[in-house]
C-alpha cells in the first residue's frame, strides 16, 4: 500500500486511515461512456476496494473522442463498455475488485444492483435512469453523486439520503425527450467530461472516508467554453411533499405493465427494446437463423444483424438495439419480424 499509493498517503485529509476506508469500499458507477470511464479510472487507481461497472451500450468509433479508456480495437470488435473498461482496469490496478455488468439498469433489477454499495456514481446520459438511481439510494440509504455534461457545460451535486435534497426534491419533473441536448445534437468536447467526473471523484473521496464536513453543498454548473460558474445553494431545498424522499413513494421501481417496453434514444437513429421481465436471447441460435436474412457480426457478448438500412444488436439478456431508426413503431416491428415475440 505504501508504495502505490504513497502520494494519497500524504495528502492529509485521506492519510493512512482514509486509504485503510478506501480499500473496504464498495461503489458502483450508473453508465460506462464519457463521466463512467473517468469516474471508474479514478475510483480503481485510488484504491477503492469493489468497483462495479454497470452500462447496456458497446463501444463505437464516435465514443474514442471522449470515453478514455476505450481504443480502436473495442470499437472494432464491438465490445461492451463494461467489458472492455474491465479489460482496461484490470491492468491498471489487479488489487481492486471490478464487476462489470452488461444491463440496462431499470425496475427488475436495480435494487439487486445497487443497494450493496456504499455508494453510487452517476455517469448515465437520462433523468429517467438518474430518477431510477435516485430511488434506490433514497430507499436504502446510499449516498450517490449525480453528474452530467453536454457541449462546454457541465453540472454536479451530491445527494445524502436524509440530509439533502434528493433529485426530485431538485428537479420534480424530467424534462420531455427532444426538449433538451444531448451529446448526440450538441455534441461534447472532452475536457468538460473530466472536469464534472473529477469533482464528482472528489467528492466520493470524501463520502468514502467519512469527510462529510468537506462536502459541496451546492448544485455546480460550469460552461467552460465562456468560462462561467454558476453555484446554487441547494442545502435547504428539501421538499417534504416530495414524492420520494418526502412520501417515500418509489415510483421509478414499479415494473412496467407491460413487456417489450420500447424507448427511442435520443439523437441516436436508435431505438432499444428491453424485455418486460427476466429473459434471454441464445445468441448462437439466433446467427443461424438470421444468417441467410442477411450480414451477421457476433462476439460472446452480442449479436449485430444487418438488414436492409437496418442493424439490429442483440444482447443474451433480451435486449435489442434497432438502429436505423428512431419510430418506435418501425423497431417493433422489425424486432417481431426478425428477433420474434
């Protein structure tokens, strides 16, 4: 420990007993692309004990531009994030724990995913996943980092369940799909990326080894293109009508009515369609009958049949990404034509 760690040593405010709090720590970080793979880099080489990487998506050549821990070749073979950053991790630090999970964090199954932590950091791209993981953490007392970046602009606070506002107590409503940018229409530039993911870093730092008194107790926002900062006082925003926090109403964690719920992804020409409840795809079997329908790309972890202007990824979980479009009613049915009920 000495070694490896010696300059974190000297830093006072972890010292000894804080990396001795860092070893035994457990987080897990919500989304492996641009925030996920700074926030896991940092998490991993400081020392955090168990690392667990949850992300749905697989690397493409568009991400090398700002997602650090991927390179050519993940993109090339179409390896999920959470895969190929463990690949990476692991040589960065063999004494750390790291998990990955290739899923689409929802109501099946985010309690089993998250409620084991000490803490959890958002890298997700959505309100509804954040309000998913805003649930959870309120529910089962997990301290959790929300963080975002878009364009030059980026935002963070740190949630304490019972001690802060929570997300909702923030922002009751999401904002409606299109309404806002994403890095898909307003593209994004790397520094941005780093500069939210090192604060929100800092500030796990701090949860993890019990620096409460150092917390921010703010709502950063930054636009570093213009060289504007913006900080709102949140420390007395709780809302007892809350839904979640308030009245303890976990809506995010109800499972959906009904199966093969479709969500068009913003900016993306994508459309994914997840399975109601728990399922699988043989992947194997699948190739062999899409093979003579059209081109066929497989690895262990998915499945990429293209058809027409169509590409549909297949994932043994039961996921399918249709790509190629963004109407929900045109993926469903390619999704029945080709993948079947």
């Amino acid at each position: 420990m000495d070694t490896r760690y010696s300059r974190q040593l000297l830093f006072h405010p972890i010292g000894r007993s804080g990396q001795e709090k860092l070893l035994q720590s457990r987080v897990a970080i919500v989304g492996m692309g641009a925030l996920g793979t700074v926030l896991s880099n940092h998490m991993v080489r400081a020392g955090v004990g168990f690392v667990r990487l949850i992300d749905r998506d697989f690397v493409e050549p568009s991400n090398l531009q700002r997602q650090m821990l991927y390179d050519e070749s993940d993109a090339a073979e179409h390896l999920p994030k959470a895969m190929a950053a463990h690949a990476k991790l692991t040589k960065i630090n063999s004494e750390v724990t790291i998990e990955p999970i290739v899923a689409d964090l929802s109501a099946y199954n985010a309690e089993e995913l998250l409620r084991d932590v000490d803490l959890v950091l958002d890298a997700t791209d959505n309100f509804q996943v954040r309000y998913l993981v805003n649930d959870v953490c309120v529910k089962h007392g997990i301290p959790w980092v929300y963080g975002g970046a878009v364009s030059a602009t980026g935002t963070f606070t740190t949630i304490r369940p019972g001690i802060t506002p929570c997300l909702r107590c923030l922002f009751p409503e999401a904002p409606n799909p299109g309404e806002m940018p994403t890095c898909d229409t307003a593209g994004v530039i790397g520094p941005i990326i780093h500069i939210v993911a090192s604060y929100q870093a800092t500030e796990a730092f701090k949860l993890l080894v019990g620096a409460t008194d150092a917390l921010n107790l703010n709502l950063e926002h930054f636009e570093i293109w213009q060289n504007r900062h913006t900080q709102i006082k949140v420390a007395n925003a709780r809302r007892s009508d809350c839904p979640t926090c308030g009245k303890h109403e976990y809506a995010f964690l109800q499972p959906e009515t009904q199966d093969g719920q479709a969500v068009s992804l913003c900016g993306r020409d994508t459309v994914q369609i997840s399975p109601g409840a728990s399922a699988s795809l043989d992947l194997d079997a699948l190739a062999k009958r899409l093979a003579p329908l059209g081109k066929i790309e497989q690895n262990k972890f998915l499945l990429r049949f293209h058809v027409d202007s169509y590409t549909l990824v297949a994932f043994p979980d039961g996921r399918v990404l249709v790509q190629g479009t963004d109407e929900i009613s045109v993926a469903r049915s390619l999704h029945a034509k080709y993948i079947g009920a």
